[in-house]
C-alpha cells in the first residue's frame, strides 16, 4: 500500500489502437483513476488536453498523422499548451537505445516497451510522482532534465554550458 | 563558443505530488494485482483483439502491392509496427516476433528501395498461421525456425542495401 490518491488523477491515453487503449484504461481504473479521457491519435490530443488539462499523459509512439514525439514536442513548447510541465510517459513498441534518446529529446519523461505490464505502468506513474526532474530551457530544447541522475562525484567543468543559470 | 541565450535550470512546483499524496510512496502492489487480475479478465479477448490488427496488417500489405508507395508503405510499416507492440502484450510473443522482424525490414530498407515481395508476403503469412494456429509458446521449434529463417533473411536484405541515412528509416512515420 503506498496511500495514493490515485481517484484524483485525470489521465490522458492517446493510441491508435482502440484495444490498447482499453488495456491502458483498464489498468489505470484498477489503480484507482476515476478520470481518463482517450485520444485515438495526436491531433485529437491535442485538442483533448486543451479541454481536459490532465495531470498525466500516456501516449503511444506511431500514430497516422501527428505523431506521439511530435505530440510531445508541441506539448512542452507550444504556447498554447494548457500544462508544458505535464509528466509524459511514452508508451511503444520501439525498443532500441535511439528511440529512448529520441523520446527523452522531445520531453518525454518516462518510457514504457511493449509488452504493457501493470507493475511498470505503476513504476512509471510513481516515478514521475516520486522524482520529477528539473526542467531545462535552452534555445533547442525545453522539457524535463535529460541527465537521468546527479553526480555528485564529478570535479570537472560544467558540461552544460559556461552561462547556466539555477532559477529557484 | 558561447551560446547565445543562457540555459535555464529550473523545478517546476511537483503538483503530481501534492495531488495524490502518498507519504509512503512506492508501488502499490495491492493496485498492481487488481490490474493484473483485470488484465486477465480482459484475456479472453486478445485473440479476437490481435484479429483486428493482423487484418490492418493484411489491408495495408494489400494496398502496398497494388499501388506502391511511401503512403502505402509507411501505413504498413505502422500495421506491422503496431502488431509488434499489441502482440506482445496479447500473449502472442511469436506474432511479436515475426512483426518486428518485418517493422525493421520496412523501417530500415531505404525508402527509394524496392521491399522484397516475397519477403514481406512471407511475414505477412508467417503472423496469419502463428494466430491461426494459436501458437503461443515462444519454444514452439516449428515457429522459432520459421521466425530464424525470417529475421536472417532480412538481415541479409538489409546488409545488401545501402545504408539508410536516416537510420530509423521510416518513409513518413513519426
């Protein structure tokens, strides 16, 4: 028992497959999210998220039309996006190194590889709960820190940039 | 070289957090079971589910060898790609299997490159008999063969190619 309120989340799942879609709902119902709202593929999300501002989206990868990654991309920088914070975890079939470094790219939080399995879909949901990274803006990117840990270890020149500002 | 415009590191206040709670954080392992036991319920559908997503798999193949094309081709590369990812979650690993196997035959041949008929009718028939069969054990030897004979003939497609320069390889997919 980890004493979540999972019942006030509001939970957007976008994928073209209408069955996958089920399987996603069905689990998240089971933790306990009273609210989901579905997309069937990029597009429709967006115009979902602008009416339904959910805390989470779960989204798939390949879509006809606009993509999970584009979809990720306009979230975190289009001014018109109700939430650019909104935790993202991208649901695919795409397993390589590449794809992972492509969602991370387009400010993706967390990465789930089919097969779909319960305990993951909750490891996700905790971890963007548990340990939401900084968020970073640079003139190419803004999204969620891409560094996956902190090294507190290392003596050597900020990598970053020379001009970093820490904003509290 | 300095870059034009300052980084910026930031923490966005965690309204997840502060919404659902959870002092003692963790998986909940008690949520985790009921949705297993909800996706088990659900289970007795996924033969039926996979259906669908063959016959896209099926439909899109058809287009592509009337017509041709990078529409065409990218629409059957995300059949086989969504089968891929269904698949494996519908307990059919084979399926899965033979579905990447032809997802990285289509992402991969550069686009200007004529697919191999053969070859993909060949994956096209392979997922129809495993469904059929409702071969669902990864050991099956009869499949693992058919599935080795697959992946090295794409394998050895790809290798004859030139180099996709976009190496993920999708003609219009995201």
């Amino acid at each position: 028992m980890s004493g979540y309120r999972f019942e006030r989340l509001k939970v957007l799942a976008v994928d073209d497959n209408a069955h996958m879609r089920k399987l996603v709902v069905t689990i998240l119902e089971a933790f306990g999210v009273h609210e989901t709202v579905e997309a069937e593929n990029g597009d429709r999300a967006w115009t979902s998220l602008r009416e339904n501002n959910p805390d989470v989206i779960l989204l798939d990868w390949m879509m006809p039309g606009m993509s999970g990654l584009d979809l990720a991309r306009m979230i975190r920088t289009n001014p018109l996006a109700p939430n650019p914070f909104v935790p993202l975890i991208m649901l695919t079939g795409y397993t390589s190194i590449d794809h992972v470094r492509q969602a991370r790219d387009a400010g993706v939080n967390e990465f789930i590889a089919k097969p779909v399995a319960a305990k993951t879909v909750m490891s996700r949901l905790v971890s963007v709960i548990e340990h939401p990274r900084p968020f970073v803006r640079t003139s190419v990117y803004f999204g969620p820190c891409r560094r996956r840990r902190a090294n507190d270890e290392y003596r050597g020149p900020e990598r970053r940039t020379e001009t970093e500002q820490v904003v509290e | 070289m300095a870059r034009q415009q300052p980084i910026e590191l930031f923490m966005p206040p965690n309204m997840l957090k502060a919404k659902v709670g959870g002092g003692l954080g963790g998986v909940d392992m008690a949520a985790v079971k009921r949705a297993e036991a909800a996706m088990e319920d659900l289970s007795g559908q996924f033969s039926e589910w996979l259906a669908a997503d063959l016959k896209a798999l099926v439909d899109t193949h058809a287009r592509y060898a009337v017509g041709l094309g990078d529409d065409n081709r990218a629409a059957m590369l995300r059949a086989a790609h969504d089968l891929k990812g269904q698949a494996a979650t519908f307990d059919f690993p084979l399926v899965a299997r033979v579905a990447g196997s032809l997802s990285r035959l289509l992402g991969e041949l550069p686009a200007g490159r004529e697919l191999p008929p053969g070859l993909v009718e060949a994956h096209v028939q392979a997922v129809l008999v495993i469904h059929r069969e409702n071969i669902r054990d990864e050991a099956n030897p009869m499949a693992r063969t058919l599935c080795a004979e697959l992946d090295a003939r794409v394998t050895k497609t790809l290798a004859a190619a030139p180099r996709n320069p976009n190496r993920n390889g999708h003609p219009t997919a995201g």
